[in-house]
C-alpha cells in the first residue's frame, strides 16, 4: 500500500463528497430550463446544506434513538461506497477489495433501509406513507437490481467493477452485444427509480406524490442537511457505477497521476451531463402517473434485465 494510493482513495471518497451538491443543482437547473425557467443556479444545493447547518434541531416527542442514528449511517454508507467502485482510477485502491458490486449495493441499500425506519419513528403520518411507498417501490427494484448483477456476473464472469470496466474498454464487440446494451437500459431505468425521478415522485411538498420527502419531512437543522447530503451522495454513486463501469468506461485514469485525476474528474463531469439531460428529458417528457402504475417502468426493467441474461447465455 503506497502513500499515493492512499491519497488516490481519499481523493475518490471526497469528489463524491464535495460534488454530490453540485450534480444535484445540475439536474434540478436541466429541469427548470426544459420548462423554460430560469431555476435558482446550481451551486444552490451547497447554499441550502449551508442554511441547514446553521438552524435549530427540532424533534418529534415520539422519536426514538433511530431517529438520531439514521442520518449518520446512511450518510456513512454513502462514503464507503466511493472506496469500491471506480470513481477516478480504472485500477482497485488499498481497499477496493472489501467488496463486489452486490457488496456496494447492500451499503446502499442498508442506507436507504435506515431512512425508511426512520420516517416510521417519527410518527408523523406523513412519514409513514413516505416510507410504505418507498418499500412498495423496492419491493420490485431489489429484484431488478440483482438481475442486473447477475447479468454482469455472467458477462464478464466477475462482480468486481473494475474487471467489467476492463473487459468493455477492452472488448468493443462485448461494450455493443445485446447483452450489455439491454443492462444499460435495465440499470438506467432503476437509476431513474433509485434517485426518485420516477414520474409519480415529486421534489416539492405535496403530499399526493411526496415519496422520498416524506420520509425525511420531520427532521429539521443538521440531521435535514445530513440525510439530503446522503442522498445527493447516492445519486452521485449511481451515477459513477453507471457511467463509468457501463454506459461510458473510458476516461478514467490509468497511472493515477495528479493531471490524469483532474483529466478523470473532468470526464466524469462531462459523462454525467450527457445522462443528467436522459434522466431529465424522460422525467420531464412524460406526463405524471399516478402511483400504482409505479410497476410499469419497474417491470420494463426487469425484462431488460432477463433478456440481457438470456442473450450471455446465448452469446
């Protein structure tokens, strides 16, 4: 374990740290030039984590020790997810062997689990409907999500995502086999899920389609500003498991020098707007569903996810 190695996961851990914001504002300011506004800019997210810090902690009298403790396991979950993907560097780092891609999706999971516990704690009614959809949500995505992994598995005979970055780099015949093009549209459409863009999701207040916002609606001051940094982190790993082990694995850096990782970061950025204009056009572009017909984007992802399977097995 060298010292630059060192500096190398450090490094991935706070570019997903210090720009999980900045794609937020990103996305949020793609969303309001399509309906012809002007928005509030991108660096907006970092002004209201600001605010958040600075405000008083209100807490339910029904709040338990959950109440406390899933802010900070999901924001931790969160950063030791960057430490087993390929963020900057298309090599594994001192500790990118801890775990696979199911190990990365567990963590995942386990933050969003925390969240969902504790919108039940607070006892707010609204709480509670945020958390029974959140589960409804899941109850076919988790499924999906591990076809999508098994179909890796099968297509690049490892979980590991540096070897499925390597194996498509390396092998354009593999990056355009229905295979692969049909895990792309699986994993895209449970990104859209995943960061709550569905059509029936809504960022605002309103109580109809209120989902992920409803989860976190009591809590208030630094733990507010702690879950929504959370989740902005998730999206940001989303995002980098999407681009760069799947959709666009080139650009990232080889040697881990100080110009390759500006070169990677740069990349990255440049990767995340081409899927941040996708993921904005569909939620956009489709009209709002109501929320029982969650299932159909969900199940058009699952049969993504068998026809890629099928056509590694054929293949």
């Amino acid at each position: 374990m060298s010292a630059r190695d060192v500096i190398l996961q450090v490094c991935q851990v706070l570019t997903v740290l210090l720009l999980a914001p900045l794609l937020q504002g990103v996305i949020l300011q793609f969303e309001e030039r399509v309906q012809r506004a002007q928005g509030p800019g991108i660096f907006q997210p970092y002004r209201d984590l600001w605010k958040l810090f600075h405000k008083q902690i209100v807490v339910p009298e029904t709040a338990s020790w959950i109440y406390w403790v899933a802010p900070f396991v999901a924001f931790t979950a969160m950063l030791t997810v960057p430490i087993l993907i390929p963020v900057l560097t298309d090599f594994p780092l001192p500790l990118s062997d801890m775990g696979d891609i199911l190990g990365g999706g567990l963590i995942l999971t386990l933050g969003s689990f925390m969240v969902v516990i504790a919108g039940l704690d607070s006892g707010s009614a609204y709480g509670g409907i945020g958390s029974s959809r959140a589960v409804m949500v899941a109850i076919l995505a988790e499924p999906t999500l591990i076809l999508v992994f098994v179909g890796i598995t099968l297509l690049a005979k490892a979980m590991l995502p540096f070897v499925v970055n390597h194996l498509l780099v390396g092998n354009l015949a593999i990056y355009w086999s229905p295979a692969h093009l049909f895990l792309i549209a699986a994993f895209f459409t449970l990104l859209i899920v995943e960061t709550d863009r569905l059509p029936i999701h809504s960022s605002t207040h309103i109580e109809v389609y209120m989902i992920d916002e409803a989860r976190i609606l009591e809590y208030s001051g630094p733990l507010l500003a702690i879950l929504k940094w959370a989740s902005m982190m998730k999206q940001f790993i989303l995002y980098t498991i999407f681009s760069n082990v799947l959709l666009i694995p080139w650009g990232l850096s080889r040697e881990g020098t100080a110009l390759g990782v500006i070169g990677s970061i740069a990349a990255l950025l440049g990767k995340f707007l081409l899927v941040a204009v996708a993921v904005v056009v569909v939620e956009t572009a489709q009209s709002r569903l109501r929320f029982y017909r969650y299932q159909e984007l969900l199940a058009a992802s699952f049969v993504f996810a068998i026809l890629s399977i099928i056509g590694t097995q054929l293949s």
